[in-house]
C-alpha cells in the first residue's frame, strides 16, 4: 500500500494560480492574515491549543493545534503564529487508512492547483535516525512540495501503535 501511495505522489497536472490559503475545518485561513481574526473565526466551532514551549523554528513562530470542541477533541490541524500573524496552516485527514489514500490524492492536487501551473513538484522520502539520531535507519513517508504548499504522507510513532497520517499545509 504504501508503494502505491508514492507512486501517487509522482502525480502531476498543471493548473492556474491561487492564493495561498488553506481549508481547515471549513474554515479558510490566508497566509499573512492577522491571527486574532484567524482565532476569531474558530471559537465559535473550534478551539485553539497552544503548544508551550513548542515552535516550529524560528521563522514559523507558535504552534496552536485547531481541535474539535467535543470528548473526541480531534486535532484537525495547525495554525503557526509569529508577530501576530499567521504564518502557517496545515490541515490533517484523520481518516481511516482507505479513505487517507483519496485525501492523499484529493490533497496533491489542491497544493497543485494552489501552485499554479508553472510550478515543478519535488518528492522526498523521510526517514528517522536510529536511537542515537544520527543514522537515518527508517523510511517514515514522503512530502511533496509545490511552491508554498507541501502534502505529507507518513507513519506516526506513538505509544499505542502507528498509523498513517495524510496532511496537507502551506508555509
């Protein structure tokens, strides 16, 4: 399955330009917005989750994960602040592993289409290092990047078990 998923990244269609926003939830984030508009928005569906301590690097600031307001609290994706304006969106699936493979899909040619036409798409595997960080011993998925807008495929380790994430974000 997940040969067939990278070689869905290798996807390629030319499409016009659009600005460089994101979906979240229904909700549609811009690049460069102020974040108190951008949190305004959410709180009346959603809740915003500061990360303390958490950052994504210097040049994306804060990190706040957007979760439902119900006892599930899904993280539906982040918004990433600095100097009070949104500097990053990402928007997870959160689907079960045959629906990820259409979102996958579905997310690809999005970030084309957000790209515009013109623009050449890169893939790249991801991997972890060994216990010690320095060998990359493990293939973890793969990013696709087209211009601003990348879409991850991965494996996530957690204490419960791995499972596959599918995400789409514009930086």
């Amino acid at each position: 399955m997940v040969t067939l998923r990278a070689l869905l990244l290798l996807l390629v269609c030319s499409v016009p330009a659009a600005a460089q926003t994101l979906d979240v939830g229904g909700i549609d984030f811009r690049l460069g917005e102020s974040f108190a508009s951008a949190a305004g928005r959410l709180s009346v569906v959603y809740e915003l989750q500061n990360l303390p301590g958490m950052t994504s690097g210097t040049s994306m600031g804060k990190i706040w994960w957007i979760r439902r307001k119900d006892a599930d609290r899904t993280i539906l994706g982040e918004l990433h602040e600095k100097d009070g304006n949104v500097v990053g969106i990402k928007r997870n699936s959160n689907a079960d592993t045959y629906q990820l493979s259409r979102d996958f899909v579905s997310y690809l040619r999005e970030a084309q289409r957000a790209a515009g036409g013109g623009v050449a798409c890169t893939t790249e595997p991801n991997f972890v290092g060994d216990e010690n960080g320095r060998v990359a011993t493990r293939l973890t998925g793969y990013t696709t990047t087209c211009g601003r807008y990348r879409v991850s495929y991965g494996v996530i380790w957690d204490q419960r078990a791995p499972h596959e994430d599918v995400s789409i974000a514009v930086w």
